[in-house]
C-alpha cells in the first residue's frame, strides 16, 4: 500500500462517522465504540433501555459500509437452526438421487444484528459462540466459513429482566467491547425530535467496502505501542485479579478478576483507536479510555459491591488510580 492509498483510505473514517452522523445524534462516544469494535476485528455489545437506537445505529453503519447484513430477533422460542441454517432433503431431477443440502442461515453475513440477544434461552445463545471466535459454523459434522469481514453487534435492555436469560460469562467474554448507551443530552433529545417528526429523511451513502474494512483491520495491528505500555496493560488486568491485586479496592469487592484475553483486547482496542484519530501510535489515554468498555463484562463483583451499588465502572476507575503509572509514555 502507497503512501497515498493509506492517506485515501484513512480519510474514508471520518466520512464513515459523519455519514452515520446524518442519522445518529449525538452518542459521539457510543459511535467511536462500535467503529473501535469494528477496526480491531471483534464483536460489541450494545446495552440502554428502550428507544436509544440501538438498532437503528447498527442499522445505520451497516448502510454505511458496502457489506450484506442481516437482523435476528432473538425471542423465547428461537432455535439455533434459525440462526445457523439447517440440512433440507433435495433431489437431483435428472438422476432421481436424494441428498441433503445445507440452508445457510441469518448469521451469514457480514454485519450481523443480534437484536435482544438476552431474550432467548442459552441453548441458543450458545449457537453464537463458534461464529463469534472461530468465524465458522459446524453443522453435521462440516465446517462452513464466515464471510469475512465478520461483524456481530448484540443489543439487550438492562432494565427490563421479566422473560430474558443473562448471558453466561463465556459468551460475554467473546464480546470485544460492552457498550453502554446513555440518555442523550436536551439539545441532542431537542434535534432526535425534530429530524424524526418531520417529513425529510436522510439517506446515508455507503463509505466502506469489505476489503478496505479489512485491510484497516490490517492496519489495526501495524500501530506501534511501546513495551512499557504493554507491561502496564499486564499490570491493570492482573490487578484485576483479588487472589494478587495491589488494589485494596479490587480486593475487597471483586470476586472475580479477568483473563489474559482482556490484555489482548485493551490492546487492540486503544490500536484501533489511536487509529481512528488518525495516529499510529498508541497512548495511554488510548489505555485509560478503553479500559472501561473492555473490562466492563470481564471483571465480576462480589455481593458486597452489589449490596452497596458498586459497579465494575468504578472498580475500573479504582484500579487505573491503584497501578503504577508507566514512566515514559506518550500521551
């Protein structure tokens, strides 16, 4: 790739935001997040109550990009061949022979709206875990590849837990990034009611297309990030850990620290935002803001943190207080 290819093709981000920006508003931190998700190859998590747009954001990106998606409405009575596919008995009309015939399912495709995912049983939600990590799917003994690039985004409401199923901690951890949707601001609620009551429509332009996505998933890797920053990233997850934190904080209302995979994901994550912002170089604010959404569904708090309204939120924000601080970094 020349010089100028990489110029073009870093430039289309921007365009990429700001195309969905026609139909998003607001939610600037949220929009960095699912990109972020996106650039560094993983999957996200979406949760907010009711009438955030959620699904409409997700709707919007996939309109931006130049990639097939398909919507799963997850419900009580959806099976894992609803999701995957299933075998269907066919004849061939010339030689009268029978055989099975694989249907793919709604998770072939590049961009992939699990809406509600909490919504069905876990028998189905585990449906999703080789997709997720392997990027295939095995059905009667073959394996069937992904298109790639493969993008899942799950949507759940944190509010309402009549009928739903949480999703067990191996299935959250196969989730790059947890996302959490705030309530907008009064001058971002003032321009939702204006641009959705009226009779003018945006319509958004796709900016990406698959193989630029990736070839910046690509890129993604190539940012640099010196090996301070990597044995502070060591330090913060390990402190995550009650068993050897230095943190009192973690020690006292975490019962459950996170797994090397946090490491690689923090990493990775601050990579594709240090890119986003068009730097090849990772900072340790890149660190600092990830850390929340990474750890987020990976670090589990006790009954004494839930009893008093601890969040893991705020155990992050401990435990980026408690660690050692590199020496020399950029920022």
């Amino acid at each position: 790739m020349t010089p100028q290819d990489l110029n073009q093709l870093l430039s289309k981000l921007p365009a990429l935001r700001q195309e969905i920006s026609k139909i998003i508003v607001g939610q600037q931190e949220v929009l960095d997040e699912v990109l972020i998700t996106l650039l560094a190859g993983g999957h996200g998590l979406l949760e907010g109550v009711p009438g955030l747009a959620k699904t409409l954001l997700v709707r919007t990106l996939a309109s931006a990009v130049d990639l097939p998606f398909r919507r799963i409405q997850f419900t009580p009575d959806l099976m894992p061949t609803d999701i995957l596919g299933t075998e269907v008995l066919e004849e061939d009309h010339t030689t009268g022979k029978r055989f099975f015939q694989f249907n793919e399912g709604p998770i072939f495709a590049s961009i992939v709206l699990a809406d509600e995912i909490n919504r069905t049983p876990p028998k189905t939600q585990a449906a999703l875990l080789e997709a997720m990590q392997e990027f295939e799917v095995t059905y009667a003994g073959k394996t069937y590849p992904l298109p790639r690039p493969f993008f899942l985004l799950a949507t759940q409401n944190p509010i309402e837990q009549s009928g739903t199923y949480p999703l067990p901690e191996a299935q959250l951890d196969r989730f790059l990034l947890y996302i959490k949707i705030k309530y907008p601001t009064e001058l971002e609620e003032i321009s939702v009611l204006k641009n959705t009551t009226g009779g003018k429509r945006e319509t958004v332009q796709p900016i990406l297309s698959g193989p630029e996505i990736l070839a910046l998933q690509s890129l993604v890797r190539e940012v640099s990030i010196s090996d301070d920053l990597v044995s502070y990233v060591a330090r913060v997850v390990r402190a995550t850990r009650p068993a050897e934190s230095p943190v009192s904080f973690v020690q006292e209302f975490v019962r459950w620290g996170a797994g090397p995979r946090a490491g690689q994901a923090l990493i990775l994550t601050a990579k594709a935002r240090a890119l986003l912002q068009g730097r090849f170089a990772v900072t340790l604010p890149d660190l600092e803001t990830m850390a929340y959404p990474v750890l987020r569904h990976r670090v589990l708090v006790n009954f004494t943190a839930e009893a008093d309204n601890i969040t893991t939120d705020k155990v992050v924000e401990e435990l980026l207080k408690g660690v050692e601080m590199p020496r020399e970094v950029l920022r």
